[in-house]
C-alpha cells in the first residue's frame, strides 16, 4: 500500500486574515476593522488539511522559517494531520506571510514569499516516489523556480503510474502562457473561473471549458457561488451551491474556498468516484470554508 495518497509542494504561508466592513485607504488613514485570525494558509496547505479531514494521507513538500511563525505553521500542519516528513527548516529567510484583508465577500492580499524562494527540485526529488499515488500542485504561479522542473517531473510521475492535478492560482504577473506546456501532462487541471478565461483568452467559462478540454485531462472549473463544472472530453457536467448545500450560505471570508474544494474533488476522484459526485463533495467542501475565517477554520467534516 502507498504511504501516501498525496504529496504537493506546499506554496505555505502564515495567513493574517482580517475582516470588517470599510476598505482600508492610503494616506495615513486608519480604518477599524471587525477582528482578525492567524491560520496556516497557503494553497497547497489549505487543500492537505481538507483532504486529511476526509480521511486522506497528505504529504506536503515545504520550506519554513527558523521563527516563531515557522514553529507555528508546523504545529498547525501536524494538528490538522498533515505528514511534516518532508518540511524544511531554513535560516536565510522568513516564514512566508500572507496578509488577507476580507471585506464584504471580497479580499485583497499582500504576500511576502520568504522561504518560498528556497523551494528547489533537489528538494522535491528527496520523495520517495513509490510511496506516492498522486501528486498535487498547488499556487503554481507563486514558484516561478519550479517551471523549468515540472515538465520532466509529471512526466516522470507517469512512469511511475502516478496521476497528478493542477490549481495554478492567480498569476500576480499575469504570464498565464507559462501553464500551457504542462497542461497535456496532467490528469485532472482544477481552475477558477477567471484563471481558466485568462488562460485561454475566452469571455466564459463554458467555451475555456470546452478549450482546456483538448489540452489536457480532465477539467474543473470552479465558479463561487454558482457552483461548478467539469469537462472531460465532449462530456460535460454541472451542479450549483444550492443543490448541495442545505439553508443559505453565509459568506464570512473566501480564503481558501477553492483550495477546500480541490481537497473534496481529489478525494472522491482518488476513489474513482463518478463526476457528479465529486462535485458535490467538493462543493460541500469549498461551501463549508466559506462561512468561517482563514481557510481552515470551518473546513467540512463528514
């Protein structure tokens, strides 16, 4: 048996989640806020303390600082029963930071990246790939270091009959080419619905569906409130928040609803699942993150 269902490199973070109601101005101009939260963030974090909650074995692939929020963010991770195997310690930066202002269902961020930039190949290539079934890649655009690295390694992940999925997040450059070489080699490509029209240059997200669709394997577009879509070839299916999720939703803070969904999704499709019902795991998931602060906090538990 694998050790691990999954294994990602964790684009990890120390998230300040603040909410309130007015948005913050420039000018030496103080705005008071509601309150505030410090969580593990970070793409590939929030999607492994998801996908542990349902019962899955996570691994992620990181590098922290030798500080206080680095000491944090381990506890964290092993709290939420993510593997800390393959976490580094390093003294040459800080511990990364996010800083998420979350007002009236909207949120700015301002990232500081730290030891992101230590993350390295010769690091990722300290996994033992036998014990892994699936890799995950998560904040793709937030370690430019790893482009070059990541074509012969899903290809490499092939070899070893390991499937593989992709959330590249927002591009903070807007160099959404960059993707496209990676995209015929990966099994299951998770965008939103505005990183999926920058990719392809497309209005909609029904024809960046239907585009991405010919260009890798199969594709999850996740559109908020509205629910979510997969293209799998010429087949196409769709679900809304409402056909899974009982009451209306109260939309604290988004921090991490993608992520969450990417953890139910993968869960279900690891255990060959049919599409519908990965939706709605995934929609269950994603929903549920959005109605406490920071992307852990009220994460779905079965």
């Amino acid at each position: 048996m694998k050790r691990y269902d999954v294994v990602n490199v964790a684009d990890i973070f120390a998230d300040v989640v603040i909410t309130g109601d007015e948005k913050p101005s420039f000018g030496q101009v103080e705005t008071l806020a509601e309150s505030y939260e410090t969580e593990l963030g970070g793409s590939g974090p929030i999607f492994a303390s998801q996908f542990a909650k349902l019962g899955g074995r996570v691994a992620v692939v990181t590098v922290i600082g030798d500080d206080l929020m680095g000491d944090f963010i381990r506890q964290r991770m092993e709290e939420t029963g993510i593997d800390t195997s393959y976490v580094r310690t390093s003294s040459l930066n800080k511990t990364p930071l996010g800083l998420n202002i979350s007002i009236r269902g909207d949120r700015s961020m301002l990232t500081v990246l730290g030891t992101l930039n230590e993350i390295t190949p010769e690091l990722v290539n300290l996994v033992n790939l036998d014990q892994v079934r699936h890799w995950h890649i998560a904040g793709y655009f937030l370690l430019p270091s790893l482009f070059p690295f990541w074509p012969a390694f899903l290809k490499k992940l092939k070899k070893h009959g390991i499937t593989s999925s992709l959330d590249t997040n927002w591009s903070p450059t807007g160099n959404w080419e960059q993707v496209l070489e990676i995209l015929p080699l990966v099994d299951l490509f998770l965008p939103n619905e505005q990183e999926a029209m920058s990719i392809t240059g497309t209005s909609g997200y029904l024809e960046a569906g239907r585009l991405l669709a010919g260009r890798t394997g199969m594709v999850v577009i996740k559109r908020g409130g509205e629910g979510a879509s997969v293209f799998d070839g010429s087949r196409e299916f769709s679900t809304t928040v409402k056909e899974h999720w009982q009451g209306d939703v109260e939309v604290v803070d988004t921090t991490g609803a993608g992520d969450s969904f990417d953890g139910g999704f993968i869960y279900e499709w690891l255990r060959e699942a049919d599409p519908l019902q990965c939706l709605r795991t995934g929609i269950l998931c994603g929903t549920s993150n959005v109605t406490g602060v920071g992307g852990l906090q009220s994460q779905y538990k079965p």
